[in-house]
C-alpha cells in the first residue's frame, strides 16, 4: 500500500518510549522527518538511537525535544523547535499522557489534576499551536492515541477512563472546525498494549486489589476476547493509515484496537 508520506514532517509527543515510539519508527520508516516530545532526555536519546537503528536507509530526519506538554512552555518548546528546523508540521500524533490506577477513595485530587492537565490539556494545547499553521497550508493530519477506558470505566482507573472520555469528545468536536481546511484529526483507542506502560498499570491495579501482578496481568488479558494483548506497532500501523491519504475522508473518528473487549455499538 503505497501511503506517499516521503517529505512530510511530524512531531510525536511521548515519542520516547512504547506506542510513541513505535508510531515515530514508522513514520521515520515511510520518509518522514520526526521530532519526539519527551520529559526525560535519557529516554529520549535512547528512542532517537531506535528511530535511526530501525530504519537506517530512511531519508528523513529524526530530532528530539525534551519537553513537558502539561505546561504551555513545553509545548511552545516542541512546536517551536519543529517549526523552526522544518518550517511547518504536516503530522501530529498525540501520545503524551499517563494517568495512575488506584483505589478510587485513596487517590487524591492531585492524580485527576495531573491526568487531565497532561494528557486531557496537555492534547489540546499541542492542536491549539498546530492547528492554525495547517489550516492556514490547508494541509494537517492529526491523530490522538486514546484508549479503550473511555468506554470500558473501572473504579480503579477512573483519572485516566475520564480523561480519555473527553478526549474522545474533544476528537469529534474539534474535527467540525478543522475538516473545511482540509486538515483531518482522529482517534485511536487501543486497549491492554505490550508496553511498559502496561506493566506499570499492571503493578498499580495489583495494589490496589490486593493481589499479584502476575493475577492482575492475567485478569486482564482474560478480559480480551482475543485472548491477547495487542503490540505497539499494530497501534503505529493504523497511526500511519490515517496520516495517509489512504484514509483522506476519514476525519472525527474513533478506531478501536482492543481486541474486541468494546462492545458498544
């Protein structure tokens, strides 16, 4: 499948690690110059060396930021750093964002606050500074890498299940005022990932339960009607479809990856 996105150029915010990662190897794979938005400059470097060892016959360009998306410094840091170097930014994946698990009586404001400011907001705030330039090109693509909490809420993972809620609202709301200039903004709502990500939450829910990790992994992954957790780089494949013109009338949507445990219709 021929997605032509050779000379594009994206910014992928949470790049450093898991499904950010995988999604700037693959753009970085198809041509196009990346720069990864993290908070720690150690993993960061780490992920520039995997972006480059994964594709190293690709023409692009990989460059790293370290910045914090839950302040409007860090994401002006980001956008600017891309918009200099580059001049514009075709691409955007939102990937940012973490959010604790956790007894529901034993967390305290400051887990929502922290959830909502920097994955919530922290979302918002990078299509806010790029979302001008591209109407302005007529030229955009967006996707936010949600997650499937959005319609499966937990008691013990409810910052991150509200967090994910709205921005699947904010998707769909937002892409009425970007689709007439032409710019596309999406979602994708994976479920359990493999992902280190994953084994962290794994740990928390397990606290919270009372019980093993190795019981709540597997409480999990019994939750899955495929009976499997699915691979970051199945998340990056359907990043890079609809950054593609594969998917040109696709806009305000939300993709599922979830090994069928949504059953919502």
């Amino acid at each position: 499948m021929q997605l032509n996105l050779t000379g594009k150029t994206a910014i992928v915010t949470g790049g450093s690690a898991g499904i950010g990662l995988a999604c700037a190897q693959a753009l970085y794979a198809e041509g196009v110059s990346v720069l990864i938005a993290a908070r720690n400059e150690e993993r960061l470097a780490q992920g520039l060396a995997a972006i480059a060892d994964h594709a190293p016959e690709s023409s692009a360009r990989a460059l790293s930021v370290s910045a914090d998306v839950s302040t409007a410094e860090g994401v002006e840091g980001a956008v600017n750093r891309a918009l200099s170097t580059w001049g514009h930014v075709d691409i955007l994946i939102n990937n940012a964002g973490s959010a604790p698990s956790g007894d529901f009586y034993s967390l305290g404001d400051d887990a929502y606050h922290g959830a909502w400011d920097l994955k919530l907001l922290g979302y918002m705030r990078m299509v806010r500074a790029l979302a001008p330039q591209m109407k302005a090109r007529r030229e955009g693509r967006i996707v936010n890498i949600v997650g499937a909490a959005a319609h499966n809420p937990t008691p013990t993972f409810l910052a991150g299940g509200t967090a994910n809620a709205a921005i699947i609202n904010f998707t769909k709301g937002i892409s009425q005022d970007l689709a007439p200039y032409g710019v596309r903004i999406n979602a994708i709502s994976p479920g359990p990932v493999n992902t280190e990500r994953a084994r962290q939450l794994a740990r928390q829910e397990a606290a919270a339960q009372g019980i093993s990790v190795e019981e709540a992994s597997a409480r999990r992954i019994a939750s899955v009607p495929l009976s499997r957790m699915a691979e970051a780089d199945e998340i990056a494949d359907m990043a890079l479809f609809l950054v593609s013109d594969r998917a040109a009338s696709i806009t305000g949507a939300e993709v599922l990856i979830d090994g069928g445990t949504t059953a919502s219709v």
